[in-house]
C-alpha cells in the first residue's frame, strides 16, 4: 500500500510539473505548416462546451478524439452522433462508437468529415471564375483501444487514416493517437479515487506526412522553347510539398470539490503544446444535477486559448441532458456553443446512446 501511494504521488508531482512549465506561451514559428487542421478543432459537444478543457474528463465515447485512455472508463458500450458546422459555411460531422469487452478493454470507432463546400474555380486569365465548381473535403478514420492496467490507471492507443481532397488533388497519411489516465484520491471529498484528482495526457496526430497528388498538377512543358519540333507538348507533373499533421500534446487535471447525492461539480485545466502554434491553456466547469429515476441535467462553461499568441477564441457554454431507460439504457443530447473572436460563434449539437 505505502508503493502503490508512492508511486501515485511520483506520477502526480511529475505530471504537475510538466503541466506547469507547458502552461507558459511562447510566440508561434511554425504557423501554416501543417495539414489537415480539422483534427485540431475539438470535436463533441461536452469537450467543446467546456473550452476543450477536456483530456482528463473524457469519459464517455468522445475520448477517442480527446485522450483514447478515458474509453476504458466506459460503464456502458456507447454510440455518439455530432453535427458540428464550423465558420465560413463549412461543415463537420463527428460519429463514433465504444465497445465495452468485459475483462479485454474498450474497442472504439470513430469518422471525422469536414466538407468546405464548393468554390468557384477561377485561373490567372479569369479570375472572376470559369463557370466551374470544385469541393475540398477532409476525413479521418480512427480505431482505438483501451483498457484500465489498474483501479486508478487507465491506457489506450489509436490508430488513424486521414485523407484530404481538393478537386482533382488528394493526399492520405497514417498517425497514431496516445493517452493515459490517471485518478488519484487527492482533493476528493469523498475520500476515493472517483471523485479525486484526475490526470490525463495525450499525444494526438503523430505520423506520416500528407503530400498532394493529382490531375491538377499535370503541365505541359517546353524543355527547349527556342527549338521547334521537341515535344513542346510534352505533359509534366508538378511535385507537391510534404506537409505534417497536426501534432498536440494535452495535459490536464481535474477536480471534483462538491459531491452530494444529486449534486456535482467538476473543475478542469488543460495545457498545450501543439507544433503550430503557441502553447495555450484551456479551462472548464460542470455543474450536474441528477433525478433518481430520472437521468441527469448538466451545465457547462469554458474558456478556449489562454495565453495563445493572437487568440481567436474565447467563452463557451453548453448543457446536456441525460435521459435513463429501463434495461440499463440511456439517451443524452447535449449542445454547445464556442465563440472564435471576428469569426462569430459555433454550435454542437451531440446525440447518444448508452447500453
């Protein structure tokens, strides 16, 4: 018992450490250099109603986009559905699944599809456009798996296929996703591990890289202008540069300092350290109500991008709404709002179902 505490008590200290020195901001230098930047935007309505505060409370099936160690805390086998629309007409969509295998772990799914909406093709001689349309759309595929090696220590890894399409260019890549969990009786109100100190941490996006290929790169060329008769209709192919994922590295904590029969409230703080951008810090608070027999009602607030340099975002908010069944079923709908600065406002709204 005095190991496993001692071994508890080095992970926090550690964790707490890095959390604190990944909590000061430093100037972006790699800004643009990366691809496939809908993987950053936060995905599922609770994790975007708390400011994306998020990594050490993913506890239901949205872990898998958040920190794919929080789906071997899954009681029950979930199934979540998110329309999220994003700025400027875009818009994602977010369905995932978790499969609860007694004595294995946790299996989990999930689709992420942003479509851009079409566009105009314009060209250098006509740039009011040619009466032509092109889409752009992005999708990741992701499979996940975790499992708890302890009552307080929790693990889980995902693997990813990302692919972007613009017109008639594509580009794929791999990447995994890591996380841990760890819940510890620090701070808890009720003298246990379910309502201490959590600790979570991931690293999402780490892979191979995306390089653009297609029929938009073809080019006649002219090797030798000045002569007639050289295949001056020669078709060449323009090489497309190599672009990284979005790497982000996420620590957070949260706590649970009101615990009652039918009251809670949660408090969290999230650090990052993405590859480009600043470092940020994202906070949250969840106040729950539960009915007996009934479900549970939660409220939800955040702040998004503390300490980012040249922040856009800023106040969410959101509630959620827990319905329970008979035969151990449950439905909850959930909604959030986050604002992003000149770009307006955005909305979540998630639906899922417990079993």
């Amino acid at each position: 018992m005095r190991q496993y505490s001692f071994n508890r008590s080095i992970a926090l200290i550690a964790a707490l450490m890095i959390l604190s020195i990944s909590s000061f901001a430093q100037k972006p230098m790699r800004a643009g250099t990366t691809a496939a930047n809908f993987l950053e935007i936060g995905y599922g309505a609770a994790g975007g109603a708390l400011g994306d505060a998020y990594v050490s409370l993913a506890t239901d099936v949205s872990a898998i986009y958040w920190n794919p160690a929080g789906l071997a805390q899954l009681k029950r086998s979930e199934v979540m559905f998110v329309t999220q629309p994003w700025i400027v007409g875009m818009n994602t969509t977010f369905a995932t699944v978790g499969i609860v295998v007694p004595s294995f772990g946790t299996i989990g799914a999930s689709i992420i599809m942003m479509d851009y909406g079409d566009m105009d093709v314009t060209t250098m001689t006509m740039p009011e456009g040619t009466g032509e349309r092109f889409s752009s759309k992005d999708m990741a595929l992701t499979i996940s798996y975790a499992r708890s090696l302890t009552e307080w220590f929790s693990v889980g890894t995902s693997g990813k296929y990302v692919s972007s399409a613009i017109w008639h260019e594509n580009a794929s890549a791999f990447a995994f996703d890591l996380g841990v969990l760890i819940k510890t009786d620090f701070f808890s109100p009720t003298g246990g591990n379910e309502h201490g100190l959590n600790i979570g941490m991931s690293i999402s996006n780490y892979g191979t890289t995306l390089k653009y290929d297609g029929l938009d790169l073809l080019t006649p060329i002219d090797v030798d202008p000045n002569s007639a008769g050289n295949y001056q209709s020669a078709s060449g192919r323009l090489s497309g540069q190599e672009w990284e994922m979005p790497l982000i590295f996420r620590i957070g904590a949260s706590v649970t300092p009101i615990v009652t029969d039918i009251h809670e409230v949660v408090l969290s703080v999230d650090a990052l350290h993405p590859n480009n951008n600043s470092e940020s810090v994202n906070v949250g608070a969840q106040y729950s109500l539960t009915f007996p027999s009934f479900g549970k009602l939660f409220l939800r607030g955040g702040y998004k991008g503390l300490f980012m340099e040249d922040s856009q975002y800023g106040v969410s908010f959101g509630i959620g709404l827990q319905i329970d069944m008979m035969s151990n079923q449950s439905i909850k709908v959930e909604y959030a709002s986050r604002s992003i600065g000149i770009l307006g406002n955005v909305q979540s709204i998630g639906v899922s179902f417990l079993f």
